[in-house]
C-alpha cells in the first residue's frame, strides 16, 4: 500500500471454486493531489470606471462553481489523508479542509493580477512547497481562464480540461472528459494538472460542525517572498470604452418631432 492509500467500498466480487471472493482496490495508492480553491475573484464584482480601469474595492476571493468539482477530483483520486487544499491571498483555508483535506498551503500576500500569471504562480510554488504532489486539481472556471493556462506552464505538466471525473487505477488517472460528442475517457499518468468542470450546484455543503473541525487542521502559511514568487497586486488598465457613435438623444417635449426625429435617424441608418 502507498503513502496514505485506504480500502475503498466497493468490491469487485468474483466466484472461485464455488466461494465469493471480494477483491478490494485502493483508492489514490502513491498518489498526492493538491487541490487549489478560492483563486479568483468574481467578475461581476468589479468596478469599472469612466476610463476603463477596473479594480476590486473590499473584494475578497470567492470559490468559483467548479471548485467543488475540483475537491471531487481529488477525493476520486487520493485518500484525504493524501490531499492538501492550496489558495492564496484571503482564501479561508478551512474551506478545503472542511471537504477532506489533511491540511492546507496558503500563501497570504499573493492576490494574483490581472494577467493571471502571479496567481498561477503562487499556486504553483506553493504546490511544490506541500512536497511530492502527483495531481493538482483546479476549477475549470469561466471567471478567469488565464490562472488554469498559466499554471500549466508554470509546473510544466500535462493538463486535461473539462473533466467531470476522476479515479486512480493503479499507477494511472482515469479521467472523464466532456467534450461536444459526449463523454471521452482517457488513462493517464501522474503528474498531471486537472481542470474541473461542476455539472451541478454542490451537493452536501458542509455544516458548522465540519467547518469547525476543519479549523483544527494543519495550515502551511507562506509568503510570496519565501517562495521566491511576486505577489501580484494591481489594477488593469487594458480595458476600453466601446468603439461607436455618440447616443442621439430626441428632445422629447414635442412627441410628434420626436417620433418624427427617431424616424429619419432610423431611415439614415438603413435600419428601415
């Protein structure tokens, strides 16, 4: 048996000279999975100002929908003795452990940037940091899609996207991938990142009694510095008005210019 591997709960039986013989596989045998939550930020809570600077005023990281997902992940992969959460900046890190994971890696000063290239970054020494990690599990979220890239490259592993599921069959990852045609099964073999994707809303949330237990969990905290990587913090200054025409506002105090008015703008425009 490996670091940590435990029995699973479902046997394969098979009959042998007229007896039933159970034949128990272990779940995550020699398998490690780190597990990454509360990374990002949600978008619809950022402030857009008049000259196109986005910023995030008193906005803290979220789980995103597919974050579960990614615990799932890992629970299919290793033991819980076996996964480690990792997050960065004011992720609280309960929240993994609360799920099963023995412990946690948070780096506190790592908010990511716009780029995404800081975060992933973070995320990735900080994965190096828990020690001999064979899978890292991580939301294949629409909130920022440039984190999952720039982490791939930043561990230079083999990646696999839209994964609904995952089982570790001896020394391989069996992983279901949706794809347009349906379901693609593939077997892989460590190390490899894992992009998560949630084909439903979280089904067993955990209560207050299991967020409290999960507080008397290990927590690793780092800093970026200590890790060698930056910290990330900024603003984006890339964004720009729409291209187009000033509005034509219709002086609406005669009704009949008005529509008359609407009418040839509309009639200029070849709309009619």
């Amino acid at each position: 048996m490996g670091r940590g591997g435990s029995p699973s709960c479902q046997p394969s039986e098979s009959l042998s000279g007229g007896l039933v013989e159970s034949q128990v596989s272990e779940i995550g045998a020699n398998m490690k999975t780190a597990v990454v939550f509360k990374w990002c930020k949600d978008p619809q809570d950022a402030r857009v100002s008049a000259d196109g600077t986005v910023s995030w005023p008193g906005v803290k990281l979220s789980p995103t929908d597919d974050d579960p997902a990614a615990m799932d992940v890992a629970r299919g992969v290793s033991a819980e003795e076996d996964i480690v959460g990792v997050t960065i900046g004011d992720g609280k890190p309960e929240w993994a452990a609360a799920r099963g994971a023995a412990s946690t890696v948070v780096v506190e000063d790592a908010f990511g940037g716009p780029d995404g290239t800081a975060a992933a970054q973070a995320i990735a020494a900080a994965v190096k940091s828990a020690g001999d990690v064979d899978v890292v599990a991580i939301g294949d979220s629409d909130w920022d899609r440039g984190v999952v890239s720039a982490l791939v490259g930043a561990l230079g592993w083999k990646a696999y996207a839209n994964v609904t599921a995952a089982q570790a069959e001896g020394d391989d990852v069996r992983l279901t991938i949706k794809t347009p045609a349906g379901n693609r099964i593939v077997a892989a073999k460590p190390p490899m990142v894992v992009a998560a994707q949630a084909l439903s809303q979280e089904a067993n949330v955990p209560g207050m009694k299991q967020t409290l237990a999960a507080r008397k969990k290990p927590v690793a905290k780092e800093s970026a510095a200590g890790l060698g990587v930056a910290a990330g913090i900024g603003t984006s200054a890339g964004t720009r008005l729409p291209e187009g025409d000033a509005a034509i506002i219709f002086d609406g105090s005669d009704p009949s210019n008005a529509v008359a008015q609407l009418m040839d703008a509309l009639r200029g425009e070849g709309v009619l």
